[in-house]
C-alpha cells in the first residue's frame, strides 16, 4: 500500500489542473503544448493513482466529478503559487521581468513579432511572454499584464481594447488565381473550407454560414472542409494553400501585411468581442506596463492600417 502522502507526477496534476479550468481535453492540451491524446493519457493515470474518476462527459464538454471538484481550486492555487515562486528567483538574481501572457494563437501570429521592436525602444524592460495563461492569472500575481479575447466585461481589471474583431475570408494568393478562380463569393462552393471548432461558451462566434449568409452566397455548402481548434492553425493551412479560412484581422494581419495570405472578399462580419490588454488597476500606471500598453495599442493601429 503506498503512503497517502506521496504526492502524483506533476504533469498528471498540471494536466488535470489545465483541464479542470477550460473542461476541455483540447483547449487544455493548447495551453500545455501538447497533445490531446497527451493530456487525456495523464488523466488517466492520475485517476489511476487516485483510485477515482476526477473528470466524466456531460454533453459535448466534460465536468469535473466530485472528487475532481474537490481538489482543483487547491492545485490552481498551487500551481500559482509555484509561478510566482519561479519569477521571484528569476527576480532574485539581478532581472525583473515584465510578464505578459497571452494565449497561444495570439501570442504566435501577432504579439511575438513585436516584442523586438519594444525591445528595442526599451531596452531597460525585460520581457517574458507567457502563452498559458489561466482566467486569474493577474488576480494571481503571475503576470504583469494579459491579453485576453472577449466582450470587454473583465471586472475588477483595467482594460484597454486593441482589437475590434472582424471576420472574412483569408487564402494563399494562387487559390484566387486557381481553376475555377475565386472571384466572387459562389466560387467557394469549390474551395475546401477551413473551419475553427470554437469554443461553444462563445456561441456567437460567426461561422462560414453567418459569413455566405452575409455575403449574398448562402446557397454554398457551409459545413464541409477541415476543423481546427485554434485558428492559428485554420490560419497556417490556409498560407499553405490548403484552404480558405475564417479570419480575425488580429490574427491574419500579419500574413496579410507580407501578401502571405490575400483576403478575396470585401464583406466582413463584426463581432462583440475584441482582444483587450489588462492589468490590475493599481498597476496600470507604473511606468513599464504604461510603456507596454501604449506600445501595444500603436501596434494594434497600425495593423488595422
């Protein structure tokens, strides 16, 4: 019998910790960087170790059984508490960093691409990018300040809007030469459709049938093509010519600017939700996150362009 103390692999309890925040295998497996067949596997073996199931299906989603509901709060705590543990060593030696987080898609085909330039103009401020972010991590103390996507009601937080979300249609340049061309809406009932599974607590997301809808072409079949859930992905296939995909200007903007993708259409669809840059409010004049956020919102103007 082993000791009731022992404590389980670490990787099965950041597994469980991730998937008990976003009750979901995939959207965990994006925060970890790894697979879903990866995070469901440690699930698995902490049951295992536990001696009882921690997370069941309800519907499309999954939640948390009691067990499980019993011990995630104390392994979100820990696990922040563990953060704040390795920045302040980080800290201790002589470097404070400027942490930011920011979710994995954003972080990847925008946010990255500037930090040399705010480098750059402040040479002073060392930067950590974090691309796994959880709900309370400024509440937290494990970052100076998030990006975060959504309706702009982030209570208790200082919030600044970078993007206004628009959605239209975004492919490599030689589909639109292709044959049959892409000329005007119609001609993507030719095309293969990239799709972003989305997240369905976000139900108002628009989809290829709200986009043909508002296009005047809503006799093309909307459902068909390939589904990703993460449109940094949706985004990759497309550039590769794989597809036509639904983007976000915060996402593709970069692609667009280096002609690595072309958007065939005028016609966009507006959303209610928008990337925001937050900070606790009695930080949000301290010099350096003053300095971020001004940076950040010049970017973000300058790509809308």
């Amino acid at each position: 019998m082993q000791p009731t103390h022992r404590l389980p692999s670490l990787n099965a309890l950041r597994a469980f910790e991730a998937v008990a925040r976003r009750l979901s295998f995939a959207r965990a497996a994006e925060d970890l960087f790894v697979t879903k067949a990866a995070v469901a596997q440690q699930i698995r073996l902490l049951e295992e170790e536990i001696g009882t199931p921690l997370v069941e299906r309800s519907g499309r989603g999954l939640k948390l059984t009691e067990a499980g509901a019993a011990g995630a709060a104390g392994l979100s705590d820990g696990f922040a508490m563990l953060a704040r543990a390795a920045r302040a060593m980080r800290e201790a030696k002589g470097r404070r960093f400027l942490v930011i987080h920011a979710s994995a898609s954003f972080a990847a085909t925008w946010l990255v691409g500037r930090i040399g330039k705010f480098k750059s103009r402040h040479p002073e401020i060392d930067v950590l990018v974090d691309a796994n972010p959880g709900e309370d991590t400024l509440e937290r103390g494990g970052a100076d300040a998030m990006i975060r996507w959504g309706d702009g009601d982030f209570p208790g937080l200082s919030t600044t809007r970078l993007f206004k979300e628009e959605v239209f249609p975004v492919c490599a340049r030689k589909l639109v030469e292709a044959d049959p061309p892409l000329r005007e809406p119609a001609d993507l009932a030719h095309s293969t459709l990239l799709h972003l599974e989305w997240n369905p607590s976000f139900p108002t997301w628009p989809s290829w049938s709200d986009w043909l809808k508002a296009a005047g072409a809503g006799e093309v079949e909307a459902t068909r093509g390939v589904f990703f859930n993460q449109m940094s992905m949706a985004i990759a296939a497309a550039a590769q010519g794989q597809g036509v995909a639904l983007a976000s200007l915060a996402i593709a903007a970069d692609d667009l600017a280096s002609g690595r993708l072309v958007a065939p259409f005028a016609t966009t669809v507006r959303t209610p939700f928008g990337y925001y840059f937050l900070c606790m409010p009695d930080a949000a004049e301290a010099p350096r996150i003053r300095a971020l956020r001004d940076f950040l919102v010049e970017e973000a103007a300058l790509s809308i362009g």
